[in-house]
C-alpha cells in the first residue's frame, strides 16, 4: 500500500499531463515559442534595507536527469546556504540564531520522499517539451527551487500540525517540538519556514514577468490549505455522528490536494504562460480527485502502516480525526451495536481503545 501511494504521488504529472496540461499546451500552439522572456520590475524601495536588498541568484547547478534524486538534493542545499548567508547581512540575525535556523531547516525540510517537490519537475518538463522547448540542466535546477518551495510549505505544515495533533514522530525521528530543546519555540520556526516560502520565490523569480502569478497561487495554495486544517482540527468540537464521508472528502480536498497536486501542477502551468482558465479547470478536476484516493490512502496507513512504512506514529484514532475508515464503518458499515463501541473507544489516548477500534474496522 505504501508503495501504491509513493507511485500515485510521483506518477501524477505524466497523468495530469493529457487532462491539464496537455489542454494547455493545445491552447498555446500558436504562441512564439522563441519569445525572448520579459524581466518584470520588482523594485521595491519600502524593503530594500540595508543595502544590497534584494538578493537574486544568477547561477544554478547543472541538473543531471539520470540521477535526480542527488540534483534535487543538490538544489535544496543550495537554498539552506543562501538563506544562512542572508540572515547575518541582511537581517543582523547573530551566530547563535543562524546555527538554529541551519539545524532546523535541516530537520524539517529534508528526509521525506520529496514526491511534492519532484512532481514540479516532472510538470515543468512534460509542459515544456509539450511546448517544444528544450531546458538546459541549468533551467530545470531553477524550476527545481519552486519544487523545493512546496517541500518547505509542506514541511511548515507538518511542523504546526504535530503541535495541534500532538504527535511523536516525523519521518523516522521525534517531531521537532518534542525535543528538549525547541518544544513552543516550533510554532515560531514553522511561521519562519512559512516566510521563508516566500524569500526563496523573491530571490529566484522575482524578476520573471509571472512572478505575481506565483506569488498569488502560493498565498491561496497556503490559505486553502489552512482552511481545510480548520475543518480537521475543528472535529474535536464535534461528535462522531457529525464525521461524515462528505465532510471528510472536504477536508482533505482543502488539506492536502491543493498543495499537494494542484499546486506542482499549476505552477508549470504559469511559468509556460498558460493564461486559458479552462486548462487550470480540467487539470484541477483531475488532481482534485488523485488527491482525495491518496488521502484515503494516508489515512489507511496512518492506523494499520508501521513506523517504519510510514516514518511515524499514527494517531488519528487517538485524535479523534474524520478519518476515511471511520466515516466508511460508522456511517456505512457498522451495525448500531457496532457504533455503539466505536463512539466508546474512539477518540482516546488509550491504548486498549485504541485496539477496540482497529480490531473493529479490520474487519471490514
């Protein structure tokens, strides 16, 4: 089932390709191909303090196709370095603080599959040949750096949400707040992430003419996305009557498909100049959908996934989530006396109740 999962993730772009992009590209055949890109004016004098503000990069490494998971890699520690050389100049930010800033960032945003990350890849490729264009390995370093945006969106997130949901373990190793020596201060360090977010896609496409178009589909991807943690986190109010499929499909389709299938999707879209409504519609049909199964999936493996599988503790039973598998049994499944020891045991930090529960929805 992992393994399933890992290959919806990763197999997503090429899919998306022939229902979004694949229009888009349809709808862009006559466009100049050769069209010198247009440098868009970012001067901002509000922010350029101290001097030499703002920062972009003119270079990038050379991305090796046949070995991309190390070029990705590459890529992103090259962000952590510019980020820590920024800080000191640029925000008088003292040793101690940077140190802290390169422990975390290192903590948090590496270690996970980087599925996310390498889907914008795969779409900024399919797009451009698509389009006809060939990016040189240097072009698709840089398009890696949005990949890399949505892996520190997506490592914020985590970083806040194992605060709320009080997990233990984040990709094989305790959660950022439960170490000794960081506990509250994470919920500062996910903001920080959060507006690191931000600076990278300043420091990279701030000059590009689609820059605002990038910026904007970041800002409602984020506000989506914490829409649809309200409605997760807001369960705790509610009773288990209330955990319906229908309230479930909302929440993960604002949760988690947005940033985590639209998003790597639609930003190749914009950085090819894709300005059609209706490719951004039918490519965010389709990934709507591919999002919602692999939450379904997520949510299997949350409750009968080992550590070692899923790089964490599963606790969804515990924090009585609206999850798939309870709002499958509870509403369509169970016989009310099934319900009846569902609605005892689920929602506990009980270890026996715990087991009531996944004994009960195993059976199905």
């Amino acid at each position: 089932m992992a393994s399933s999962k890992n290959s919806l993730l990763v197999g997503a772009a090429g899919l998306v390709v022939g229902a979004g992009i694949g229009y888009a590209a349809a709808c862009m055949m006559g466009e100049k191909k050769d069209e010198k890109k247009k440098k868009a004016s970012a001067t901002c004098p509000a922010t350029e303090w101290p001097q030499g503000k703002p920062v972009y990069t003119a270079s990038y490494p050379a991305y090796d196709l046949a070995d991309q998971d190390a070029s990705f890699m590459r890529v992103g520690d090259m962000l952590i370095e510019e980020i820590l050389s920024e800080l000191p100049r640029g925000y008088e930010m003292p040793p101690r603080e940077v140190k802290w800033i390169e422990e975390m960032l290192h903590y948090n945003v590496k270690g996970g599959k980087m599925n996310r990350g390498k889907m914008v890849v795969a779409s900024m490729i399919e797009l451009a040949k698509h389009q006809g264009i060939e990016l040189s390995p240097t072009d698709i370093s840089k398009y890696a750096v949005l990949g890399w945006c949505v892996e520190w969106m997506q490592a914020w997130l985590l970083m806040a949400d194992d605060v709320m949901d009080d997990s233990q373990t984040r990709r094989g190793h305790p959660c950022w707040y439960k170490l000794d020596k960081v506990q509250k201060i994470a919920i500062n360090d996910a903001f920080t992430v959060e507006m690191l977010v931000f600076k990278l896609l300043k420091r990279h496409f701030g000059q590009e003419t689609y820059y605002l178009q990038l910026l904007d589909l970041f800002l409602e991807t984020t506000f989506q996305t914490e829409c649809g943690q309200l409605l997760d986190t807001l369960c705790m109010n509610l009773t288990v009557e209330d955990f319906s499929v229908e309230r479930w499909t909302l929440i993960v389709k604002y949760k988690t498909a947005f940033y985590s299938f639209y998003a790597s999707v639609a930003m190749a879209m914009v950085v090819f100049g894709v300005e059609d409504r209706e490719a951004y519609d039918a490519a965010r049909e389709v990934l709507m959908v591919m999002g919602i199964y692999f939450q379904a999936q997520d949510d299997f493996l949350d409750c009968y996934g080992t550590p070692e599988q899923i790089g964490k503790i599963g606790t969804d039973i515990q924090d009585k989530k609206c999850g798939w598998l309870f709002c499958q049994a509870y509403h369509h499944i169970a016989s009310p006396e099934q319900k009846a020891v569902l609605k005892e045991n689920y929602g506990y930090w009980d270890d026996a109740k715990v087991e009531v529960v996944k004994q009960l929805t195993a059976i199905w």
